[in-house]
C-alpha cells in the first residue's frame, strides 16, 4: 500500500514539473526603465533566445522584437502578451 501512495505522489510531482517546464516560452521579463514616454522590458525566453518590449505611451501601442528580428506592434497586447510574442 505504501509503495503504491509512494508511486502515485512521484507521478503526480512528475507530471506537475514537467507541465510547468512547458507553460510557456517566456523564463523572465525585467523592466529596464523608461525614457519619455516608453518603458522597455528585456524578455528572457525558455529556450535561450532574448527579446525585447517596448510599451508606447503615447501612441498606445505595444511592441515586441525578438532579438535580430522584426519589430511587431498591437495596441491590444499587454506585457506578457507581448513578450511571448519575441520569444516565438
């Protein structure tokens, strides 16, 4: 009975870490200031890659480039939206 609790609570630690690991493509997205009216975040991406947000205030627009990439923009985006979007 114990060895089956046992195999039962690792499957289900298992099965939680590795849905974890997939959630998403963004690791990490730290502010790196604002200049006028722009705030920039770098977005750090699961896979290894790095990018770039950058939210217009003015324009109301939001904008993602992944590193050597286009820049995208879509008024609608939030951070995290955008975020994923350079990670892709």
């Amino acid at each position: 009975m114990r060895t089956i609790f046992l195999a039962a609570m690792l499957s289900a630690v298992a099965a939680l870490l590795s849905t974890q690991a997939y959630a998403g493509p963004v690791k990490r997205v730290v502010p790196q200031g604002k200049d006028g009216d722009y705030y920039y975040y770098q977005v750090k991406c699961t896979n290894g890659t790095e990018g770039s947000v950058v939210i217009q205030e003015k324009e109301k627009n939001v904008c993602a480039q992944a590193f050597g990439g286009e820049r995208v923009c879509n008024a609608a985006w939030n951070v995290q939206k955008a975020a994923e979007n350079a990670c892709r």
